[in-house]
C-alpha cells in the first residue's frame, strides 16, 4: 500500500517515505501509554496488561485508528474480566 502512494506522490512531483518501521515504534508507544491510562485506573493485574499491549499491537497492524477505538473500548469497559473478550484473548 505504501509503495502506491509514494508512486502516486511521485507522478505529480512530491516524494514521500513511509517508514513502517518508524510508524510501528509510534504505534508501540502509543499503544503502550493508552494501555498504562486505564490499567493505573482500574488496577489491572500486569499479565492482562501484557495481554492487552501484545494483543493491540498484533491486531492493528500499523493503524492507529484501529488501536485507537479498540483502545478506548477497552477503557470504557466497567468489568475487567470482559476486557480479554473484546482484545478475543482467551
């Protein structure tokens, strides 16, 4: 997909370099602090807290906005034993 759009860009005299490496260590990071916000909240136990980074950063697979409405579906749910349905973590 990156490659169709740096092709594109450079049709029409732009350059641009989409670094999947770079955007996985900002997705990773990002993933990292939206996870630590509700598990501080809601006193997750650490292995549902890995579960729940290991399990975002497979599944988004390098898109923000997916980690991001998973994320904050997560944080919205009231009972912590629901939170490894949602992720489909069993």
């Amino acid at each position: 997909m990156s490659l169709e759009i740096e092709d594109s860009l450079s049709g029409i005299g732009r350059c641009l370099r989409i670094d999947s490496a770079m955007i996985n260590t900002d997705l990773s990071k990002f993933i990292d602090v939206k996870v630590d916000e509700p598990s501080r909240c809601k006193d997750y136990p650490v292995a549902l807290k890995h579960d729940i980074k290991v399990a975002s950063t497979n599944q988004a697979l390098g898109t923000f906005s997916w980690a991001s409405l998973v994320l904050h579906d997560i944080s919205e749910t009231k009972v912590t034993s629901k939170v490894r349905g949602k992720l489909g973590i069993l």
